[in-house]
C-alpha cells in the first residue's frame, strides 16, 4: 500500500500564539521511509526538517497520537481510516517512539524494535549531517556474536555480545585487546549493537585505520545478587553485583572463549549514562585490570551537582592525582551540548575536581544532541579512535 | 501493575450451541505469563489448557481484539479501561500474534518481536510435553553470530547468522561440518536462531552426544537479481538467486571465514516450507557439494498433489534412484500431523515418487502440530542428530 502526499502542505496551528513562527510551522514535503523500517514499509517517514510522520489504519478509533520525544502529536484520520500525523522538527540521530491509539500506548507496526526506555518498542532514525561514521558501508565486516553463559553470582542466565574486528576469524594467531562497553539505564545488551552501531563505527574506524582492531564486549548492566523468600516479599532492593560479574565471571570467560591480550594495558572499559556511572566506579576498584576509561554522558557523582569532595568521594579514590595519571593511559568524557538538568552540571562538578586533582582527562562535547544515541555513537567514535595506542 | 485472576472462573457463551461443550469452555484459571515477554511484563498469559490470556490499558477503545490462530477473540474492559481476554486452546509451542484496537493491527506490547508472517511483531509459546530437548539449560551454549556481508549478485548487504558449536574457540585447530539451514518464505535469516530455539536445540543434543559438534549458517532465503528501472516500473518479478548466492558467496565465504570440513561429506543443507523447496532444487543441482538433505514442511513439488512424472519433475533429477542412493547420505522428511492443505497431499506425492524410484528416505511426523515452528523445532532435533555420522 502506497499513499503519497507529495501535493499537500500541511500548516499548523497558523494562528498560534507560541513562540512558533509561521514559517517553522510549515511541513516540507520531502518525507521519506526512515531507514530502520520493517522491510516494505512506507511508514514511518522523516522529512528535511526532522519531521516524523506516521500514520496507520484503525478505522474504528476515535483518537490516534504520534508519542515522541515527550509530546504527543494529533493525527488525522482520512476517508479510509488511515490516520496520519507528524512531529516538530526531531533532533538528528535515533529516537524511541510510540503511538497512542484510544489510550493504548503501543509499538508501530512499521518500524524496527530496539530495547530501550525500559520496553521493546518503535525507534526512528532521523538523518545525521556526520552519519557517514556510522554507515553501512562495503568495507570488511567484523562479526557481532551472541553468547549466553550461566553466571554463579546471580544464579540466572546472562547474556553478552561480542564483537570481533574484521579479520579475527581470518588471522587466528592474531590476539586483540578488549573495550567492555556498557548501556544506559532501561537498556540491555542489545543497545550497542543495534541502535548504537557499534559494530559498524567499529568496522568504519578500522577499514580507514583510525582505529587498533580490538574485540567489544556488551554485558547486561542490570546483575543481582538472587534474593531470599523473605526479602522479596519484604520488597526490599536486591544487591547489584555487576561488578563481580563482570569481573570474576566475563573476563575470565572472554579471555578464556576469545582471543585476547589479557593485561591491563589492553583492557579499557566504557559506557553510557548509567554504564558510565558503573564503569567509573568499577574502574577506580579495578586500576589493575583496566586502564582506558570512557564516560559518555555520565560521571560517578550522578547525580549530583555539588563541588565534590575527594577525600570521601568513592573511598578518597581520585585524591591521588600523580598516581592516576601513571595509572591510566585516557581518561575520556562526552557530552551533548542539548543534554538535560542534571548532566552539563554534573559532568561539570566531575571536570572541577578532575582538574583541581591535576587529573587528566579529555573531554568531547557531541554538538546539538541530547541524552541520546548519536551523543553516545559520536562519544564511541571518538573514543575508539583513541585507545590501545 | 500486577492484575490477579485467581479467584475468577470465566464461562464463555455457556449457551453456545457450537460443537463446543460447556466444559471445553471453561476457562482454567491457572495462567502464567509467558515465557517470550518483555522483561517484569505480566501479559500474555498462558493456562494448562493452552488458551492466551491478553491484557491492554486502552480507555478510550470502543473495541479491542486478540487475533491468534486466523481467529479474533474479542476482549472486555474493567473499569479502569483495561481490556482482557481469552482465546481458545492453542497447539502446543511458538504462535505469532497480535492485537486489533478499534482497527488497528498491532504488537502487544508485553511481548517479545519475532519476524514472521511478513512483520516483526507478537509471538507467544504454549509450552510442550515435550520442550525439554529446546530448553535453555546449563550446558556449555555455542555462539550465534550475525555476519554483514556485500553480495556482488544482488548488489545489496545481506545479512546470515552461525551457530558456532561449544568448543569451537577454545579449540582452535578443530575443524567443524557445517548445516547450512533455511527459513520459510515470509520470515528471514533471524528465525531460527530466535523462535526456531536452533542454537539450544544443538546445545543441548551436543552436550549430550546425541550429535556430532557442527557449524549452522542461517541466511536469508530471499535474494534477487537488481532489476533495471525499466523492469522495476513494469512490476516485472525480479529474478531470484538465492541458489548461486548461496553456492557461489555464503558458501566460499563460510569455509573461509570459520574452520569448516569444507567437501561435500561434511555439508548438509535443510530448510522449512519454502527452505525445503529451495534446498532441494539446490541440492539436486549441487550434488557434489552436499551429501545430507532435510525437508520440514515441504518438497520440491509443493504446492502440487499430483502424482509426479520423474522423466520431466526437475528435469529428471529425479529418474536414477540407485546413483542418488550413492550419493545422498541422508534424505530427511518431515511433517506436522495437523498441516493443512496442500502439505499433507504434496508430501505425500513427493514419498510416493520417491517409494516408486527406490529412493532411501527417512519419515519423521511431529504429534498434533500444524505448520508451525514446533514441527521445524522437532524436525531439527530428529535431523541433526542424524548428521555427520
């Protein structure tokens, strides 16, 4: 089913009196299927502007909604019931989606699926001017392997992903270092992989050698310490031990089942938001085990914005500045310049004290973006290029 | 939000006069959620009976449906616009799904996404007496791994998944068979690997020296010549080419890429429904490159239940009985008890030219399935054992 609208120019809200000019208002008619569609499907669709429009058939609803990045758009039904609608202008990059129909938040059934905002649902891409970085493009490609183990300390299966460089399978003699690289909060394993093409980034930076070939290793940040009858029905907050899983359980099985470098000097560890919180603090407990660090919007005092105090700051661990400095080989912090209260002035709380310390560090603002995928694709990229050197 | 139903027994039309009885439409109120839902999601369900239980918050819906089974169960809404409801006993194993809301066809969002029936979207499991040989147990796992690759014939990327067997990195100079195994037409390359359970399934008959460790490459059976513009706007058909994709690009590729027994004694090649059409044209074009066939769900005369004339079926492929004996190491059919029209018939003819030509076949029927993915499951785990010996 093909429905065009080519000849159509929507106007909204002409006689608004937001601060909206007429002009931002107008919809450009140059929208196109979003490149994370089912195969086949016409809608989604994204315009020059960053316009989502949807639209879907439901003939019997009385209302059906356009729900992204935190408001939610009207759409309009035509004489065959198909409703349609479309967005503000949409930041460049990847954004989670849903519609509303009658009440119902539910996926769209013309996109892909990505885990994030704690559900599987509907995801768009809107068109980034530097997208090339991340592109699919004919230059070899590593592998992206899935990998359940049984981990002890949670008493549950666990998942992984690991990716291998191009060239892993082909050199068998051939031993690489290794980036753990951890997803945000109300994500899993899957996020790197899929919406945060890190295996393309990864494939790109290696085929034009910006980068060390190196494996990535994408755990579940969420591990928990299996709970006693009582304290489950007493609802009390079971223990996160992602730690020692990543630890005492991944490593030892990655260096074991891949092949590795298996020594600091070729271990480095990273992560987004919540994982860049985890990853600092695992970081600073484990100098011996890794010795590359990346926080990609996040710091360890999340979040707070107060000067820090490093006397009692994670044990007094950043109180040694000269020492850290021998330790670690990059220290390496990302940003959007659109990200939300708290992050500009938490990061900025860590950077005071990092600098107070005579730590250092590097620091990358991704421009016009927010807490979201193309910060953290930008931060990778960056960041790749950088380690292992 | 967690809903109870313990205490509620539903009677559905107790005054049918259907050929249901009025016990065969009480509802059991033993439900649990199933096992293919989103993390901590509580809908669907599943009771002993094999019936779904769906659930959606949609207040403002004047009607909202559970469509499983070719069937759409209406669902009724409490006071809080929550609606529920039931479908009949379902065949044991992996259904698709979805929900209708005033219209609308959409994912539940409580589930998990497969790609099948032409769109990613719901599947639900019914568990089976005998689920055990596709369970996740603590046995040492294999890797599945997603490899892009540039194909020069299609002039697209592509995309296929490899099992890789336990063991098969930490021994590093054991070389492996390989089963190059084929979804069915209007799924793709990520089925069995996700609902096809095949990678737990060789798991688990691996672990328990039930097969011989092998390689699985899964692709995507669906592969076209590019069609010039004149052709696109005729709407002409494009050309498939999946058999020299397959022979000519994954093949070399695989036995580059992974440490394959690379002759045809150590190749198997099977499929489902339409991957068992594919791969026995191509297997009886490509003799020499493999020695073991499995057809799930379907033959190369589908979807014909004529008696088949072996001086022009496939050219005559068919006529030598006795040198096809020599050379196929394993001919291996399948088939659900319940399949609908024209699969019964279809096979039926096809062992019926086979019987007539002399030609050694293996039959295998799965008990009270249709043409689903527990037969493809079942079918997997009797062929594979099978393989490489």
């Amino acid at each position: 089913m093909k429905r065009f609208f080519n000849s159509i120019l929507i106007i909204f809200s002409m006689y608004s009196h937001s601060g909206w000019s007429q002009e931002a208002n107008l919809v450009t008619e140059d929208f196109k299927p979003s490149s994370v569609n089912q195969p086949e499907k016409q809608f989604p669709q994204v315009n020059s502007q960053g316009r989502v429009r949807a639209s879907i058939l439901a003939p019997n609803a009385n209302k059906v909604q356009l729900d992204i990045g935190g408001v939610k758009y009207d759409m309009r039904k035509d004489a065959n019931g198909i409703w349609t609608g479309e967005s503000n202008p949409q930041d460049e990059g990847f954004h989670y989606y849903q519609l509303n129909i009658d009440g119902a938040s539910v996926p769209d059934p013309g996109s892909l699926y990505f885990y994030g905002a704690g559900r599987w649902g509907s995801g768009i891409e809107i068109p980034a001017k530097d997208q090339e970085f991340y592109d699919l493009k004919n230059v070899s490609h590593g592998l992206v392997s899935e990998n359940i183990y049984f981990s002890k300390l949670t008493n549950s299966f666990r998942r992984c992903f690991i990716y291998t460089p191009p060239g892993y399978n082909e050199n068998p003699k051939t031993r690489y270092p290794v980036l753990y690289l951890q997803h945000g909060s109300f994500e899993d394993e899957t996020g790197w992989s899929s919406q945060g093409k890190a295996n393309l980034i990864l494939d790109n930076l290696i085929a034009s050698k910006e980068a060390t070939p190196m494996i990535i290793v994408m755990d579940n940040g969420y591990a928990y310490k299996p709970q006693s009858k009582d304290s489950k029905e007493k609802k009390e907050r079971p223990e996160s031990v992602f730690e020692e899983v990543l630890i005492t359980e991944v490593i030892p099985m990655i260096d074991t089942k891949f092949r590795t470098i298996a020594n600091r000097e070729n271990r480095a560890i990273a992560g987004l938001s919540m994982g860049a919180n985890q990853t600092m603090r695992i970081m600073m407990n484990q100098l011996d085990t890794f010795s590359y660090y990346g926080g990609f919007s996040g710091t360890a005092n999340y979040p707070s914005t107060e000067p820090i105090d490093t006397s009692s700051f994670l044990d007094g661990k950043y109180k040694e500045g000269a020492a850290l400095n021998k330790k670690i080989k990059l220290f390496w912090l990302g940003l959007g310049t659109k990200e939300p209260v708290p992050f500009p002035k938490s990061v900025g709380a860590f950077k005071t004290m990092l600098d107070q310390q005579g730590i250092k560090y590097k620091y990358y603002e991704s421009p016009e973006t927010a807490h979201e995928w193309l910060t953290w694709r930008r931060c990778l990229y960056q960041f790749a290029s950088q380690l292992f050197k």
